[in-house]
C-alpha cells in the first residue's frame, strides 16, 4: 500500500493499529471510483498506482479480485512510452445493480440503475402514503421484485413468503457478505441494495421515521429494517431531497448548493464542501418548517406560516409568482446562513412554472446581494428537473436513492 492511500485512510497519515481490512475496502473503492470514471476507454494499472498512491503490487492484487468477481474486464492495449502497451481496465456496469424508490405522498418511483448510474428500468405507480405500513411496503416490495424480476433475477435471500424476515448473516441479509452464484464461470452479483426516499423529517443513520408532515401515524416506524427484512437486502432510507442532492453531487454537480424540492411539500437537501450534510441528527435540511409569518396559515407540521404553508397556499389560490417570491424569501435566508455557491429548484409545482419560479426567486436573491454589497447566488432549475425535464424531479429523486447505496461501493461513503 502506498503512503498516500495510507494517509487518506488513516485519517491523519499514521498506520500503526489501522484496520487492515478497512484499509482494503477503502482502497479497493478508490480503485473502483477511478474505474467508473474512466468509461469504457478504461485506466492502466499504472496510472491507477499513480491516482491512488498505492504500489503496483497492491492495484495489481486489487484489480485481480475485481476481475474474478466480475466487476472489472481488459479494455484493451494503449501504446506507452517505453516497452509492451499497457493493459487497460474498465468497469463492467452490469455486474452490479441497485433500486431507488422514491416514495412521495401521492406517488412511487422506483428505477434499477447499473454500477454507473445508468437507469435500466423504472416503475411508477398511484400511492397514498397514509395507507398503513402494511400497504405500504407491500407496493415498494412489489415494485422492487418486479424490477430485479426484469432483468432475469431476485433479490438473493429474499424471503419466500412476504414479511418473513431474514436470519442474520444470511445472504441478502443486512451487513451480510454481498456475492452470487457462479453462472457460466462468472460470477453474477445480487442487487447491492435498495434506497428508499421519501419526505422527511427521519433518522437517516437508524432508518426510523419520525412525523413525517401530514402524516403523524408514520412515526418511530422502522421502514429501513422492516423492508430489509421483506426484501431480503439491504436497506438505506434518507429524506427525498438528500437523496436528489446526492444524485446531483455525484452527477457532477460541484461545490456548495442547496436543492429546493416543491412539490407535494417543501425541504432542502444541503450539498456543502461536495458532501450531503445531515446533521448530527441527520435532521438537516427542513428547509419548509422556517417559520416567515407568526399568523399565517396553519401548517401540516403544526406551526403557522410556514414557508412550506405559505407556498403552497399561495399555489392553492393560483398566485404562483407570490410563491416564487415566498421561496426565494427563504432561499435568501439559507444562503446568508450558509454562503452556498447556487440555489437549484425542482418538484412538480416548480416544474409547472419553471420561468416563474426561477425568475421569482432569482428577484428576491438579487435584491438581498444589492443591499449587502454580495455577489449574487445564482439559481436555476435542477438537472433532470424543468425545462430540461426529460425525467423530471422525481426520477431524479429515485436516482438518487439508489445512489445511496453505490456512494459506499465508490468511496463516497453515505454521500
């Protein structure tokens, strides 16, 4: 292993009482980051010794495991500047897929993306997220079955009856050693796992809900472990807007930036420094709940005026332009709390109206930089969202819930 990789996992550059096998996963990771990234034209071994800082033994044991897992193939010769061409490798993005569902209060979205995000199926269906747990897992269950099913499998270890829960360790199970069986010589991978968003506001660490807006009956669920145990993988739960942000900082988007959903409600997912943040709690980003009028409208959430109140009562009576200046009034207030680089804006009432949302909020952005001498933040709809909305804010959402469970495959821990 090389010093830098040493360094980078380690924390603070020592290597004494490191956990070896750790330091493998998160070299193995950065190997597959680089892979991933370098398409189809692939990567030397030793332009990935270069990249990652760690010696050509160890990529070359490294890629060895990930060629005999399927998850790595040659791509090729590429002339070099002294002696044989070089083999180069690239990733292979059918060896592995993941679900991500995104579970909005009248709606579900669910895609199965391949090892470079790329959707290779998607359902969408009615849902009344008020129906009861039962009915509810039942329809994720369905849709997440019925995805894997396509393409010619099922979630290894799921349980042959609905509800019946997965022995620990058990493959498919929660923590348990993610393999398959052998088929033609190769070995073919089961689903990585199964992102599930939705609104918040939850405990992303434990998968628990809390009251989500609108319906208290949700709270303390524990939809993580329950839907590991139905589907029989894991299980990775976040607030939809954490989950497009991710989808989002992956795809590309850099710096600091705030994700503003509209939709069914209101919430923010907060990318700072390229990472999704949380919050120690992992309550960050109730970006709706700020209250900006003490005796405006009641709000789901029990207060009154709040922004997501405001908002959405403004849509109600059909003066979108008062809530494209009530969301850019609390845009205004995240970005002088938090210096981000832009606003991006997505949800399907910010998609009916993009150039009135966009313009709006861009108002109220530009006259609060003019009164305090700061360059103005710039905002526009997000990617995959809109006008540019050939898939629209809620697959981008689903995208990014499955993103969520390869983030940790590629180094990215959680996101």
């Amino acid at each position: 292993m090389g010093a830098g990789a040493a360094g980078r996992a380690g924390g603070n550059g020592a290597t004494a009482g490191v956990n070896l096998l750790g330091l493998r996963s998160h070299n193995t990771a950065l190997v597959l980051d680089l892979l991933r990234t370098a398409g189809a034209e692939g990567i030397s071994r030793l332009e990935l010794a270069e990249r990652t800082g760690l010696t050509p033994q160890a990529v070359s044991k490294i890629t060895a495991r990930l060629r005999a897992d399927g998850l790595a193939a040659d791509a090729g010769r590429r002339a070099s500047t002294g002696g044989k061409p070089r083999t180069v490798l690239r990733l292979v993005p059918e060896a592995g897929h993941a679900v991500g569902v995104h579970l909005d209060r009248d709606e579900l979205r669910a895609v199965l993306v391949d090892l470079d995000g790329t959707v290779v199926g998607e359902r969408t269906a009615p849902l009344d997220l008020g129906a009861g747990a039962e009915a509810v897992l039942t329809r994720v269950a369905g849709a997440v079955e019925g995805l894997w099913g396509e393409r010619g499998g099922k979630p290894r270890g799921a349980p042959a009856e609905p509800g019946r829960p997965v022995e620990p360790g058990a493959p498919g199970a929660p923590g348990a050693p993610r393999g398959g069986a052998a088929v033609g010589g190769r070995r073919r991978l089961s689903p990585l796992g199964v992102g599930i968003a939705l609104p918040g506001p939850l405990d992303h660490a434990r998968g628990v809900l809390h009251r989500v807006t609108g319906f208290p009956e949700w709270d303390g669920f524990p939809l993580r472990d329950a839907l590991a145990r139905r589907l029989g993988v894991p299980v990775v739960v976040d607030k939809d807007t954490n989950a497009a942000a991710l989808g989002l900082a992956v795809g590309g988007e850099g710096g600091s930036f705030a994700y503003l959903h509209l939709g069914t409600g209101l919430g923010a997912g907060l990318v700072i420094g390229g990472s999704v943040h949380r919050g120690p709690r992992t309550g960050a980003g109730e970006f709706g709940h700020q209250v900006l009028q003490l005796d405006g409208p009641r709000c789901g959430c029990g207060d009154r005026g709040c922004v997501e109140a405001l908002c959405l009562d403004a849509v109600a009576r059909g003066e979108t332009s008062e809530a494209a200046r009530v969301l850019g009034t609390g845009a205004a207030n995240l970005v002088g709390l938090l210096d981000i680089d832009r606003v991006l804006l997505g949800g399907r009432i910010v998609e009916a109206a993009p150039e009135t949302f966009v313009r709006g909020v861009r108002e109220v952005l530009e006259a609060r930089a003019r009164r305090t001498g700061d360059t103005p933040v710039p905002v526009r709809i997000a990617s995959g969202g809109g006008e540019e909305g050939r898939r629209g804010s809620g697959q981008l959402v689903a995208e990014g819930a499955a993103q969520s469970v390869l983030a940790p495959l590629f180094g990215r821990g959680d996101g």
